[in-house]
C-alpha cells in the first residue's frame, strides 16, 4: 500500500458508527428506565462460575475473591466448566488453598460445560477464561442467560465471530448486563490518569502511535497430546488460527487497545507483514511476528510491532506523539519546552481492579459495559493480522468484519455446545501471495 493510497482511499465506515451510537443511547435508555436503582447499601450477592480453568481462569478467580474483599461484598465462585478435567483438577487444588470448595456436581468438563454451569441455580457472575476461539459463543451464552460478565481478551478470531460479539454485545446492553475485559490498564490508574490528561489536549494533537509486544523470548507449545485432531488442538490452542487469533490477536490486543482508547476510534485500514521466523517445524499454524501500520479515520497512523522469538530487545509498552509534546501512557508525558506529567499515585493491580470496578457497577447499577469496545480492539488486531498474512495493500476494517471465511469448525458459529471432539483440519502457517480470506472464494491452504 503506497502512502497516498493511505490518505487517498480514506472512507469512515459511518453505517456502524452511527448503528453504534444509537444503540448505546439506546441501551443507556434501558438502563435508567427500565431497570430498578439499587442501593449501593444493598448488596447483591455475587455467585460466579468460571469457564476455562486454565492459568488465567484460575488466577482471576483469586483476583474476584479479593475484589469481594475490597467491596465488601457476598461473593463465592459456585462452579467451573473447562474442556478437560485435568485442568479442572489443576485449579480446585490451587483453589482449596484459599478456601474455595466447589460441590463436585458444579465442577463439569467438556466442551458443552460452559453452558451447564450457566444452569447453577442463582448464578449471576461469569469469568471467561478459555481460548479466545471459544469467547463469542461463551460470551453469547451468558448474555442469554442474563449473566454479568468477566470477559478474558481477546474476544474473537475471524469476521464471523467479531459479528456475533457485537451482536451479543448489543443484547448486553439491553438486558442492563455489566461487562468487563480483561484489556486490564483501562483500570489501572497510572493509564487512566495519563490518558485523562491526552484527551484534555496536554501534547497538542495527536500525531501518531507506536505500540509493541516485543517478547524477547517464544511461546508456550505443549505438543501434541490426545486422541483426535480437535483433542490436540484445544489442548495446543495458542497454536492454531481459530483458537488464539494468532499472537497479535492473543497479545498484542493490549497494546492495540490502549491506541483506540487514546484515539477514541479504531482504525479503518492496514497493510502489514510477518513472518514465522523460530516456530520451524513445530506443529501448528500461527506465526512469531507482524509489523503493522494502521491508519485511523482521522488519517493519523498507528506503527504495531510484536513478536514471540528469541531477541535481545524487548518491549510490552506503547508511546503517543503529538503536536506539542509525547507519551508514555502508562505513566509519563513530555511536554516540549513545557512541564511534563509522571504518574505517583497509587497503584492496585489491574487484574484486581476490574473486579472491583465490575462487582461495583452490578452493585450501584451504574454502567459499565466493555464488550464492545474489547470487540473493536480485537477487530484492529484481526485486521492487520489479516493485511500481514495476505500481503494485501490496504486491507479495510468493513471488509474483515464481514467477511464470511471461518477459521474454525461449523459449530463453533452455530452452536459450541454441540461440537464434539473429532477431525478438523490444520492450515498451512499462511504465506503472503498464497492466504487470502477476504478473497472470493476465500484462499487458504490446508496442511
Ligand atoms: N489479561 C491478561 O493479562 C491475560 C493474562 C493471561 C491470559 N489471558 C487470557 O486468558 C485466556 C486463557 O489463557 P491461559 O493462559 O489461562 O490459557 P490456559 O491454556 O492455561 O487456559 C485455558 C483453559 O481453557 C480451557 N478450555 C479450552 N476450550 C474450552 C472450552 N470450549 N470450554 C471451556 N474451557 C475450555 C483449557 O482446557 C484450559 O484449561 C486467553 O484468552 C488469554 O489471552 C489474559
């Protein structure tokens, strides 16, 4: 994509906008209107489940026990629901040590589990923790059951399941449900503070964006274990296309996140690159990095860099310029020729804090609804994974969200809880020239 092509083909994509905003409004309406207030004195008794208990479902179930603490409120995590009994096993045994007991009945494996511990009587809290293939359906089923929800990042892998996040996303906000993401630095202090002081205008316009997940070392790959081709690709998740998203969807939707939040948008376009560089004959898809250069409505770009290979240099962090000055919006700002800003406040763990910030907005009925928001940073992340893989020259936010190509198996769109363990393809660790879904018939090679 040549630089005019960036600025020249510029198109909003204004029908979701403004589908967007009146839905909020409505919404917003639902929430004064229909629902009853609710003393903040009153408090609600919060019963959890958590789906995925993996490393992440196990650790956010502690950080929930210790948001009850800091609120004061009635809460218990009353059921868990992963795919293998195994992993169950791994984290009621960390669990017991801080107390938790779950009645066996409440503790169910299998890929339907998600949907039988949302059957608990008075369940009213839900943790998504599973492989972000698996999120859309998790998050669509808790929606229906009017849960609120604690959502892992990120949230969807391809178009399809983009469009069934918003979708469900919408219901949420009519049925008054709170969402949290676990996009974690939009409740930690030190972002929102820094951030609080961008939009106020402290560096001037913004100019453009960089933001890194450079590891300096590879990912997890635990092999190939179990009997049929899905047992072995649930169990492997972050290294198939249709589970993880590929790591600047699994990742790097942090980083991609804090840029929408400083910019207020999305971008609307992006060509990228990438490679698998170290994952060599390992089994699996994805690849180890991508550059990606975005650009939002505004015309304002957006450098993404990340990557999971051995190096010397690593970063997890993001930087803004401006007209007058730059930032780190975790914390800092330089102003030119001016006084700059570092944060010195307090700091509780994010990992915490959304807890907290969730288990108060059920309690106060306030709004706080992330999963659209979450929707849109996993979009921008599947987007440029997308302009990376084809090698295309300016791949369209619109057209990723509607494309029809699906990464993973047909239940996965029309009913998770019907899929059963069996054969699925593997793909071919895509190849620029030779991978494009956006194309009609999409192109994708099998292994
Ligand atoms: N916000 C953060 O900083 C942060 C940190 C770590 C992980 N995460 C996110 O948490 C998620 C899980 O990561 P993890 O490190 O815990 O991985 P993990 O592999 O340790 O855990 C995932 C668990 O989900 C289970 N699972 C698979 N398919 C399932 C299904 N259909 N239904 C129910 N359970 C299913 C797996 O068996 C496994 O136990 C990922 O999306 C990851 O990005 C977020």
């Amino acid at each position: 994509m040549s630089n005019a092509s960036l600025t020249s083909k510029r198109t909003t994509d204004l029908s979701r906008r403004n589908f967007l905003k009146t839905s909020t409004l409505a919404a917003a309406g639902v929430a004064t209107l229909g629902a009853p207030s609710i003393l903040a004195q009153a408090k609600i008794p919060i019963r959890a489940v958590v789906i995925g208990a993996g490393g992440r479902g196990t650790g956010a179930g502690q950080n929930f026990l210790e948001a009850a603490k800091i609120t004061g409120v009635d809460a218990k995590i009353v059921g868990v629901a992963d795919a293998f009994q195994s992993r169950i096993d791994g984290c009621l045994n960390e669990w017991k040590k801080a107390g938790v007991e779950i009645p066996a009945a409440n503790a169910i494996a299998g890929l339907d589990s998600y949907v039988k511990v949302l059957q608990i009587p008075g369940v009213n809290y839900a943790i998504l923790a599973g492989p972000p293939g698996f999120r859309a359906p998790h998050f669509k089923a808790c929606v229906e059951a009017g849960v609120h929800v604690f959502t892992e990042k990120p949230v969807a892998v391809d178009g399809p399941t983009c469009r069934m996040m918003y979708a469900a996303a919408e219901l949420s906000e009519k049925k008054n449900l709170k969402v949290a993401a676990g996009t974690q630095r939009r409740h930690e202090s030190n972002y929102i503070e820094t951030i609080k002081r961008l939009h106020d205008g402290m560096i001037g316009d913004i100019v453009s964006l960089r933001v890194y997940w450079v590891n300096g070392g590879p990912i997890w790959h635990r092999g190939l274990s179990g009997e049929t081709d899905l047992h072995k690709q649930v169990n492997n998740w972050y290294h198939y296309i249709w589970l993880s998203g590929d790591h600047i969807c699994e990742q790097h939707v942090h980083n991609l996140d804090v840029a929408n939040w400083v910019m207020k948008d999305h971008p609307v376009r992006c060509w990228g690159m990438g490679a698998r560089q170290q994952l060599g004959d390992k089994p699996g898809e994805i690849w180890d990095n991508f550059a990606v250069e975005y650009e939002y409505p505004n015309g304002v770009r957006m450098f993404s860099y990340c990557g999971q290979i051995t190096r010397k240099w690593s970063s997890v962090s993001e930087a803004v310029h401006g007209s007058k000055g730059w930032s780190n919006p975790g914390g800092s700002i330089s102003v030119k020729g001016g006084e700059g800003y570092r944060y010195r406040g307090q700091h509780r763990s994010g990992y915490v804090q959304e807890h907290v910030n969730l288990i108060n907005a059920i309690q106060t009925d306030t709004k706080l609804n992330e999963a659209r928001q979450v929707t849109d940073s996993t979009l921008t992340a599947i987007m440029g994974r997308e302009a990376a893989y084809s090698g295309g020259d300016n791949v369209e936010w619109e057209a990723v969200l509607n494309s029809k190509f699906q990464y993973g198996p047909e239940a996965l769109y029309t009913d998770a809880s019907k899929m059963t363990w069996g054969s699925f393809r593997t793909l071919r660790p895509p190849m620029p020239s030779r991978h494009d879904i956006l194309r009609d018939p999409p192109v994708v090679a099998v292994a």
